[in-house]
C-alpha cells in the first residue's frame, strides 16, 4: 500500500465531502431555525445543475469566450435563481402550515420534492443531460521526499476552494452580521425574538434562501466536475447530505461541513481499501455508532427542552 | 339526496358501460400489442428505442393491410427500468389494456417479474433487448427474446480481451443490478476459461456520480484493462473518471451502452473514444432492413441499439398471428418454436427455451465522433 494510493484516496474523499458539506448546510440550516427536514433540499440542489447547464449554454451561445468570466457569470445567475427557488418553496408549502402539527411540513416537503422532480422531468426531459469538460488539467502533489502522492484537478480545487468560501463566508455573516444575530435569535427562541422585533417571517425566508444559494454553488461545481446529471441527482446526493447534517449534528454549520467531510472519507478510503459494494453500509455503520456516543451528532449541542 | 345521486350515477355508469362496449365490439378489429420499457427515469433512452422500432413496424404493417384485415394497435407502458413498477404495469396492460402479446421489457430486472405475469395471463411476450440468461431459463412457455444471451455476450468480451487486446490484469466492474452483474459473472467465468484471471472484482451504486475512489483503487491495481457491466448512465461517469486520472486502460462493456446518451452522460465524444462494446451485428446494415433505416432517418431518428430489434420483434408477433389466425399465447408460442420469420435483421428462428437459435455478437469501437463501429 503505498503513499500514492492513501493521498489520492484522501483527495476523492474530501472533494466529494465537500459537496456533502455544502448541500448538508442547507438541511442544517432549516432545522435548526425551524425544527424540520426540507426534504425538498436535494432537488433544490438538482435544480441547481440544470440551471447551471442552462446559463453555461446561453453564455457560451451569447458568445462569452473566456471560461473565468463565464463561470463567474453562471455562478451569480445560478445563484440567483436557485435562491428564487428556495424562497418561493418556503413560501408556498411551509408558511402556511408555520403553526401546524410538527408532521405536516415534513409530509409537505416530500410532495414539494416530488413536485420537483417531475416538474423538471416535463420541462427538460427525463434524459441524462451533459455538458462538455470546461476546466482542463491537474496538479500532482508532492510529499516532502519528492514522491508523488496524488493528483487534483483544477475543477477538484476549485471545488474545495469554494466550499471553504462560503462556508467561511456564512459563518461569518451568521456571527458577525445584524442578520445573523437575528437568525440566531430566531433559533434559540422564536416568540421572543418575535417580541423583540424581529420578523421571523423574513428571517426564516432568508433562511431558505442562504441554503438554496450553497445549494447552487454545489450544483454548478458537480456539473462542472462530473459533466452529466439527471432529473434524480437530487435523491442519492440529498440522503448522503442530510446524513452528513445528523453525522455533524444538526443545527450546526460547522458540524455540517465536518460531516461531510467525513462522510466523503469514510466512502473514499472504505471504497479504496475494502470493498465499493459496501461502502454506503460502512458510512451507515459510522453514523450509527456516533449517534450511540453522541445522540445530538459530532458538534451539535444537546436539544433542551424548552418550557 | 344521495339515494337521487345514486341512481344518476348508476344510470350514468350504466350508459358508459354500455357505450364502453360498443367501443371494444366495434374496435375488435384492432389487436391490442403492448410495448413495455424504460419510458423515463435515467434510461428512458432505450424505451424510446423499444417504442420507435415498434410504432413504425405497427405502421408499416397497418399500411400493409395489418393481420388479415386487422390493425395493431400499440399500447405504451413505462416500467422505469424498475422491477416493482415492471409488474405493475404488467398486470395493467394484461388486466385493464387486454393486449394479446408484449413487446419487451427493456431491463433483465425488469422483464424477469414481468414475463411471470404475461405468462400466467396465457398471453405471449417477447423482449428485444433483455440478455440476462434467466430471461429463458424458467421454463416460461410463452417467453421468447430477440436478442442474445450475456453467456454468449461475456464471452466474446471475455474472449476479445484475451485475444485481441492480449491484457492480463482485467478489472472486472458492474452495477449491482440484474443484468450488468450477471453480464460481468459470464465475461469472468469464460474469462477465468481462458486462463486469466481478475486483479478486481467490485460493484458501484447505479444513480452515484462519483467513482473516483473506485477508479483509484483500479489504478493502484495496474488494471490494463476495465470491463463494465451495467448501463451508459454509470459508465459514461466512470470513463471520464478514469480519463480524468490519468487511467487509459481501455473500457469494455455490453449491450447496456448502445445509445448516444453514453456520450452526453460522459461529458463529451472525448472521453467516450476508444470504449468498446459487444452487440449484436449492426441490424442498420443488413440489405432487407434498408428501406425501414431510412424511414427512420427521413423523420430524423437514427434507429441506433434496439431500435431495430424492437421492429422486428413486432414482426415475428405478426408473422405469428397472421399464420395460426390465433392471438393464444400457447398457440403463438408453437408457431415460433417451429417457424423460422424473416424480420428486419434477417431470418430468426427460435430454439425451445425461446431464445434465438443463431447468435452474432461483435465487437464494436467508439470514435471520436461519438459514433460506434464495428471492429474489423
């Protein structure tokens, strides 16, 4: 077994953690604010892809040459219109059940993401879809002794790099930001914050609308470094994000990225040293038994009653 | 009141009823034929296939004075390439659509649930595309493919590899489902035949867009070679991940590939260059089948895979029907176990398990236009 095979495993493992990472702040976000599973997430993300594709093709048709500026184009477009989404999800199936038993946005959530996926089904086809490779090349990574240890594409390092932007960017503005105080108000108690004079409404809105926005950043980085998606992505990616949310502990940002993390390497290295069959039963196997150690996940503060 | 609505609407139901079947007694003239696959979901590709090839053979013999005076009438079923949906439909087309025969389906996954229920409805089924050898091997009396059989497929893969491309250290991979691990078990055990030996033996997770930890592993095994069973969806991702890191060992794969959504789900022609695949002789190639290739290609729809087979499948139907002046599955079944149709894809004859007595399986290469072509 030598050092090539280990760092290359540790490279996938961590660029597929990011993408877990990203999506699972959206899953995170929403319950801690709100107490629920926006099942929905996954097909958010999904809806990012095709937006994504969609954009790259208009650019590239209105004649943008220079890939950079394209990207930076399509990004804010994505962005911007996967944000859209993520609001108007939030407002037309979980406003109206805001003060409803706990189960009934659950079972709302499931429909919108059916909803979803056969919207998108219709409108684009349910065949796989594809867009040619933009980001050419890769850099090898040396250990200290000059041994090639494994080797990155530039479309893997920009995913990773842009993963820790934002993440960085939105504990940033979650800690140090008017709005971020309020939705951590929000969080601890909502009546009071209500009270106080907060529009929880709008804050809960915003909400949706920053785990849409991470949504689409993983939405743009997967088409560009896989190259083809489907109207379904948004299942298999959805279950291993929210699975990386709860490894994490749920309500925590930084739980989520960590949880993908470490999601992406147990798969990668189970994968690469065991068995790919049963890499998912393996990852399952590590949620379990942190969830044994720590009911509330990795990072996440035990749930106390509220009186 | 509700006594009132009641009898509205037995009244109602009554005269539907009744109007209903005036509709089937003056429509009997029409035979009812199903044509079940993939209709959506990521392989809906190949139902389009299984559809196209049996909606222009229903015209061409409608157009041709149908079966003694009598039209085909296709009726479309979606399994989505799902074993549980597959029954469904099933029992759907055999209950509620009352057709006398089933063209497909497209997924051995698929058409195994499926056939047990046409089978039990006494009505006859024949797939043109799935390969999987328990298809026939149950003893199904009615059940019949127009296709190979992934033993004989995984065999001239297994056989190519050792031949013509001389590699010892084959990487075997496949997708946990019916038909891609039962092709990838054929290619081994012939392979292991031929005295060579697999470096890995894995399966990946069908709906999954990151293999690169699998491609690593395949790597770090110093594979020469990398033989996939499954379909384009997953193997297109895993060629351009290969691709990606630097792996240029080529990809071998089956049947499951034969569609132009291998390319877009690769990302690219590309990266899809240079793949091998085993199918059957190129059907768009045989002189009888000239005239119905360019039907097709006047409407703009290149009759590429299965799409053929699906043409000649309604065919043999046909030829069935028009010479026992029966719609009887036991019967139908007689007939093609005795009869030999002239199809499309040339003459076809059936040996007692319902598969077809000459096989052709050859290999093909992808180019770099994102076509594929025989290897001479």
């Amino acid at each position: 077994m030598n050092g090539y095979i280990v760092g290359q495993q540790v490279i996938n493992g961590l660029v597929l953690g990011a993408i877990y990472g990203l999506i699972a702040v959206g899953y995170t976000m929403v319950y801690g604010i709100m107490g629920m599973i926006n099942f929905a997430h996954g097909d958010i993300y999904m809806i990012s892809a095709y937006l994504a594709a969609i954009f790259l093709a208009l650019l590239t048709g209105a004649g943008v040459q220079s890939v950079p500026v394209a990207l930076v184009l399509v990004l804010a477009l994505t962005i911007l219109f996967t944000a859209f989404y993520g609001w108007t999800v939030e407002r037309v199936a979980y406003r109206p059940l805001r003060n409803s038993n706990r189960l009934a946005p659950l079972i709302s959530a499931i429909g919108v993401s059916l909803i979803l996926q056969n919207y998108v089904r219709i409108s684009q086809g349910a065949r796989n879809q594809g867009i040619p490779a933009l980001i050419e090349g890769h850099v090898r990574v040396n250990a200290a002794d000059g041994v090639t240890i494994g080797q990155v594409t530039y479309t893997q390092i920009l995913i990773v790099s842009a993963a820790l932007l934002s993440m960085g960017a939105l504990a940033w503005i979650m800690r140090h930001t008017t709005l971020g105080r309020s939705c951590r108000a929000t969080q601890q108690d909502r009546v009071m914050a209500e009270l106080l004079g907060i529009n929880t409404d709008h804050i809960i809105a915003t909400v949706f609308i920053m785990g849409a926005a991470m949504a689409a950043v993983a939405g743009l980085l997967v088409t560009l470094n896989y190259g083809s998606f489907d109207f379904f992505i948004g299942f298999v990616v959805g279950i291993k994000a929210f699975t990386a949310a709860v490894l994490g502990g749920i309500g925590s940002l930084p739980g989520a990225m960590l949880g993908g993390v470490i999601l992406g390497l147990c798969e990668s290295l189970f994968s690469g040293f065991v068995n790919t069959d049963y890499k998912d039963v393996f990852a399952f196997a590590v949620l379990i038994l942190v969830l044994v150690v720590r009911p509330s996940g990795l990072l996440g503060h035990p749930e106390v009653e509220k009186v | 009141m509700s006594g009132r609505y009641g009898l509205i609407l037995s009244v109602l139901s009554f005269v539907f009823g009744t109007l209903a079947f005036v509709a089937v007694a003056d429509g009997a003239e029409a035979i009812r034929i199903g044509v079940a696959g993939p209709l959506s979901g990521s392989y809906a590709a190949f139902g389009e296939q299984l559809w196209r090839g049996a909606e222009q053979a229903a015209k061409d013999i409608n157009a041709a004075g149908g079966i003694h005076g009598r039209t085909i009438e296709l009726i479309k079923a979606d399994d989505a390439c799902e074993p549980k949906q597959a029954v469904n439909v099933a029992h759907r087309l055999v209950d509620a659509e009352h057709v006398k025969a089933v063209i497909g389906h497209f997924c051995s996954s698929s058409t195994i649930p499926a056939s047990v229920v046409y089978t039990e409805a006494g009505i006859l089924g024949i797939t043109p595309a799935s390969t999987n050898p328990k298809v026939t091997e149950r003893n199904l009396p009615t059940f019949f493919r127009t296709c190979g059989r992934d033993d004989q497929q995984g065999g001239a893969g297994a056989e190519f590899i050792v031949n013509h491309l001389k590699a010892k250290r084959v990487a075997v991979v496949h997708d946990k489902d019916t038909y891609g691990q039962g092709l990838a078990d054929a290619m081994k055990a012939r392979l292991h035949g031929l005295g060579v030996r697999e470096v890995l033996y894995e399966g990946l997770t069908r709906g999954e867009k990151d293999f690169n930890a699998l491609v690593t592993k395949i790597k770090s095994q110093l594979a020469d070679v990398v033989y996939f069973g499954g379909l384009h969806a997953e193997a297109g991702v895993l060629v351009r991940q290969m691709r990606e890191q630097g792996l240029q060992a080529p990809l071998i794969s089956g049947d499951g590939i034969v569609s132009q959504e291998f390319v877009a789900s690769a990302g690219g022609p590309r990266f899809v260059e240079g793949v091998f695949m085993t199918f059957g002789r190129d059907a768009r190639k045989i002189y009888g089948g000239r005239h119905v290739v360019e039907a097709f290609r006047k409407v703009g729809y290149e009759p590429e895979g299965y799409t053929l087979y699906s043409y000649a499948t309604l065919q043999a139907i046909a030829a069935a029907m028009r010479a026992t002046r029966s719609e009887q599955g036991d019967v139908l079944a007689k007939w093609l176990h005795a009869n030999t149709v002239e199809t499309v894809m040339g003459p076809k004859a059936w040996d007692a398990k319902g598969d077809l007595k000459v096989t052709d399986y050859v290999m093909y290469r992808w180019t770099p236009d994102g076509k594929y072509q025989e290897v001479e």
